[in-house]
C-alpha cells in the first residue's frame, strides 16, 4: 500500500516543461512541488519525470504524468493540467483539497 499525501491541486496552462517536454492542457499531466521535483543542474534530469501519479479529488480519480515542476507549490501540492483538473473537480473551483499517491 502506498503512503497517502494530502495538499491542494491547482491548474495551470501547460506547455514546455522542467522535464523538457511539450505538454497541451488536453492531456493527463501534472507539475509537482519542489520537494518531489528534485534541484538538479539541468531540471530535465528529475528521476520524477515521466513518473505516474494517482489523484483524488471531490468528482473523482485521474491518473498523470509530471511534466514539470511548480516552484510555489507546497510540499505536498499538485498543479494539474486542465483536462486533469476537470476528472477531479471543476475548473472554476480553482484550489480543492486532494490525496494522492505514487502509482
């Protein structure tokens, strides 16, 4: 069983990201907080990118992948895409508490 973080999600616009992928707000992507992201020379080397994570939030569940990195994000904090953010709560809402674990 995987441990459970709790924080907020978010959404943000995607594009290029740390990881150095061109991302687009129709898919399942996620940037993560610093602490979970790593500080490397070259941000594209994060042991996180490409890595899956399973987020729940008041309408559901959704699967991403982290893109990128979200400097203002704490600790425990995703930003997800829009296509993402909208499996798990509506995109007015802004901010939603959340769970999530490494899948």
């Amino acid at each position: 069983m995987s441990y459970v973080h709790y924080g907020d999600g978010t959404w943000y616009n995607t594009g290029l990201g740390a990881c150095g992928w061109n991302s687009n707000d129709s898919q399942l992507v996620v940037a993560v907080s610093p602490r979970w992201y790593g500080n490397f020379p070259n941000p594209n080397n994060s042991r996180a990118c490409g890595k899956q994570l399973r987020v729940r939030g008041p309408k559901g569940v959704v699967n991403v992948t982290i893109v990128d990195r979200c400097p203002s994000c704490k600790d425990e904090d995703l930003d997800l895409s829009p296509a993402a953010f909208s499996q798990i709560a509506d995109l007015d809402a802004g901010r939603v508490g959340i769970r999530w674990v490494w899948a």
